[in-house]
C-alpha cells in the first residue's frame, strides 16, 4: 500500500473518531491535508475535509474544515466554491462569539472577493473583521489576524488609487507582524515589504521601491508566488531605467514562477512588463508575443469573474452528496442566494454603465466644437491597462528640468508652442510609426525639453500618452464617421493610426475606451443611424 493512501486512511480514521479526541487531533488533522495532501492529491484531500465535516461537533470545528474546504478550492483555482465554503463557515461563526475565527472568516472571504474584483464587498469583511480582531484575547492572535486585515485594507486602498492610505496600512500591518512569533511571520511580512514596493513603484519612486523589493526577497522561499511578483517589480524597474541586461535577468526569472503558478495576477503583470522590455530594446515580434499572453491573462481574469457572477446553483449539490447536512445549511444557502443575485445584478448594472459610457462618446461628440479646451481620451486612473505604454518613445524629463524649463520659457514661445500643437492636432502626423519627441520638436522648431515641458503642462499627459491619445481618437473618430472602417481587419486598423502590432493596439484600445475593437464596433453598428456624423474635436481637419 502506498505512503500516500496510508495516510489518507489515517486522516479519514481520524476524522471518523474525532469525537473521542481531543481538539489538537482534529487541527491536526486539518494541518496535514492543507499542508501536505493539497498539493500531492487535491480532489482526496477536499475528500478528506468533507469527512472532518462529517465528523465534527463543535462549531468552531465545523468552522474550521470549511475552511480548509474552502482553502483547497482556492488552491485548485476555484473560487466560486471557495467562496461558498467561506460564506457557509460565516453563518456558523455568527452563532457564536468566537471573535478569533470570525476575524479569519472574515479576512478569506475579503481576500477571495478581492480576487474576484468585488472590492466594495471585501472591505465590508475587512471592517468586520478587523473589529473582531480587536477583541481577541491572546496577544499573538489578535496581531497576527489584525496584521492580515491591514494587509487587506492596503490592496482595497491601492486599488482605489489611494496609495498614501494603502502605504499607512501596510505599516500598520508591520507592526502587528513585529509583535508576534509565528512561522508564517516570514511569509506574511514578505507580502507587506512586496505590497509597499508595489505602491512606491506606482509613485515612480523607484529607489525606495527596489528597497522593500529586496526585503520582501529576503524573508522569501525561492518559487513563491510573492517571489515572482518580487522579481517582477524588480524587472520593472530596470526597464524603466532602461537597463535591459539587469530587466531581462529579473523578467526570466519572475516568467519561470509565472508560468508554473496558477495566479493570473501574476502571469498577467509579468507578460505585462516583458512586453514593455522587448518594446523598449526594440524585439517587435516577441513584444506582440507576450502582449497576447497578457490579453489572454488578463481575459481569463475577466471570464472568472464573469462566472463566478453568473453561476449559482453548481455548488449545492457538493455539500450534500458528501454529507455537510446541518443547522446551518438553511441560512447558507439564502446567504449565498442573496450573495449571488447582488453579483448578477453588480455586474449587469456595470455592464449597462459601460454600454452608456460608449453612447455617451458616440453621441456627444458632436457638441464637444462648442468648448474652448477639450481634454484628451483619458485612460482611467486605476485601469488594469496602467503598466501597458502604447508605444515606447523616449522623452523622459525629470520634473527638475521641467522646473527649470518653466524659467527659461518665455510665456511667448510658450504660447506660440502650444498653438503649433493645436494645428499638428488637426492633422494625422502623429500616426507616423517613426513618430518620437525629437520628431516632433524638429518639425515644430522647437527643443525637445521646451515640447515635452508644454505637453506635461498643457496636455496633461507625457509625451508617449498625448501621441498615443491622438492615434486612439483618430482610429474611433474613423470608426465613428466612415463606416467602411469597421469592415477592416484589426492588423489594418492599427496600422492606420501608426501602432507597430495587431495585439498591442487591441491592448491599449482596450485600456482607453474600456472596449475592446471588436466590442466597439458591434456596439457603434447597434447604434441608431442620426448617432454616425459625430467626430472628435482634436483630429477635426479644418
């Protein structure tokens, strides 16, 4: 017989018996199937926590192999069911006063509703749990758990955009971590150190940010999902910094772990930043490679979310054909009706949102003519699509030059400046591929940091952001006006306004317009036919 079916029927005679043993049996039961079983066997070890299930009395122990049901379908990927393990253990704890375990309740479901996208619903658990967590008795515990809902408050605040509040946060995570001696310690103060190196390289202090990058690095087992992310970061801003050989190094080295994990945050930031390093050392062929990867990460993100909103009965007849009958199961079922419905409804309401925002650009372009400065299609602050550059042109300034520019710059030339911009907005040469801010300032006469200061200034954008905005705007004023462009391919589109591959002007499309081409052409051909003459002030040619 082999060693691993010896211990699953030592597991199973344990939870069998588990009423004539004591309390540390049964977690060490759950201990031996979530930290041994799940990666060995995962469809024996859900088995076996069904059979904890069956076995227990208490409801701290029903509780308790809920969750470790609900941690294994994490683990396999899936987090409808996770969810629904959670939600059920949430009703039992609610019966209860046992604040340690509501705080732990409270801290998976925020996670899990995290990764599924419903931030709102997550800080709800969060809030809760941290409450609870307050009112734990053991000094250890209570740390330990308000540590982790920090940790979560932080990713709700930065993706909010509220990175100062995210930063607060993690430091309030990390002085719960310092409090307590937990062999997870390591592991859990990693994934501040990596949070906060996240939240500086979003503020472009990128020193500061390599500093918790290899703090969190040094307290991390090599192939750990935070180590990827790590490497990730680490890459990042080497190719921000323009050094290819130390950006490679970091990039393989974060794709390895991408590649074997099952995180699409993951994959999906890696083939984000490889894609920006083959852009930037010019690799064309291999930037459209993994500018696919990131769109197909990043779609599966998308088509998750989207079933685990739309699904809602699958899961039910799990947990009675293992025999998870009890009190409860009532009020959890109406629990997760309830739960299920508002997604449906969320996410239909999102859908309606975005579908008005298309008619909206659509139909009230025409007006745009009457005002005196029109902004430029904006890509939204908190996009999925932050990291992705649409087309890497050199025109970095420090903001001390920009500075000392403003000085040098009389309010004339700086005038003077702006309206030559206005007039190379009315005409297409910002669809030249060869198009860069050398470029551009020789054609206008100008100085390469004179144009990049106006443009920072005025346009509120850098350089490659204002160029990419006006190719974007072309191609949909195109769509919009010229019917036959909607017949064209994709790989022609793109080529139209300047972009350098089919599968990064889908990308950015996406993150300008929350459309992909295709989607945004369905909807402008559903529209009605008074909505097609409408166009967008900057690319009009008068």
């Amino acid at each position: 017989m082999s060693n691993n079916l010896l211990k699953l029927l030592f597991l199973l005679t344990t939870a069998i018996f588990i009423s004539a043993q004591k309390k540390n049996d049964f977690d060490q039961a759950c201990e031996r199937t979530s930290a041994i079983m799940a990666y060995k066997d995962l469809p024996k070890a859900i088995k076996t926590a069904d059979s904890l299930y069956l076995a227990a009395h208490k409801p701290s122990e029903k509780v308790k192999s809920l969750m470790l049901s609900s941690e294994l379908y994490h683990h396999g990927g899936d987090l409808k069911k996770a969810i629904y393990y959670s939600e059920n253990a949430h009703s039992l704890i609610e019966q209860t006063d046992n604040t340690e375990w509501m705080s732990r309740v409270c801290r998976l479901l925020a996670r899990q509703y995290r990764q599924v996208g419903l931030y709102e619903r997550a800080k709800k658990y969060i809030i809760k749990g941290l409450q609870a967590s307050r009112k734990i008795s053991g000094f250890q515990e209570s740390n330990e758990v308000e540590g982790l809902l920090n940790q979560e408050m932080a990713f709700y605040e930065m993706e909010a955009g509220n990175y100062m509040n995210a930063i607060q946060y993690v430091e309030f995570s990390l002085k719960n971590f310092e409090k307590i001696n937990s062999q997870n310690e390591d592991r859990t103060e990693a994934a501040s150190y990596q949070l906060l190196g996240d939240i500086y390289f979003k503020l472009n202090d990128y020193d500061v940010s390599e500093n918790y990058y290899r703090k969190a690095e040094d307290l991390l087992r090599a192939g750990s999902c935070t180590l990827g992310l790590v490497y990730n970061g680490l890459g990042g801003i080497r190719v921000k910094q323009k050094n290819w050989k130390d950006a490679e190094l970091y990039l393989k080295k974060a794709e390895k772990i991408a590649d074997t994990s099952r995180s699409l945050k993951l994959k999906k930031a890696v083939y984000s930043n490889i894609n920006d390093y083959y852009e930037g050392i010019g690799d064309n062929f291999k930037a459209s490679l993994y500018a696919v990867k990131y769109v197909r990460a990043y779609d599966s993100i998308a088509a998750r979310n989207q079933e685990f909103s739309v699904k809602s009965k699958e899961v039910s007849g799990k947990m009675s054909n293992n025999g998870q009958m009890n009190m409860a199961k009532n009020s959890a079922i109406i629990i997760l009706f309830v739960s299920l419905v508002g997604l449906i409804i969320f996410f239909r309401t999102r859908q309606k949102r975005q579908l008005s925002k298309l008619r909206t650009i659509i139909r009230t372009q025409g007006n745009i003519a009457n005002e005196n400065r029109i902004p430029l299609l904006r890509q939204p602050l908190n996009s999925e699509f932050s990291n992705i550059s649409v087309e890497e042109i050199d025109e970095k300034d420090s903001e001390t030059d920009r500075k000392r520019n403003d000085s040098l710059m009389t309010s004339e030339t700086e005038a003077k400046l702006l309206e030559l911009l206005e007039e190379f907005e009315k005409g297409n040469l910002y669809n030249n591929k060869g198009m860069s801010l050398s470029f551009l300032a020789g054609e206008l006469n100008t100085n390469t940091k004179y144009l990049s200061y106006v443009i920072n200034q005025h346009k509120s954008a850098d350089f490659k952001t204002y160029i990419n905005r006006l190719r974007i705007n072309y191609i949909v004023d195109k769509l919009i006006n010229d019917e036959k462009y909607r017949q064209y391919k994709i790989s022609i589109l793109a080529d139209e306004c300047g972009f350098s591959s089919h599968s990064k002007f889908a990308a950015v499309f996406k993150a300008v317009t929350d459309f992909s081409p295709s989607a945004y052409i369905k909807h402008l051909d559903a529209e009605n036919q008074s909505d097609k003459n409408v166009y967008f002030r900057e690319n009009n040619k008068q």
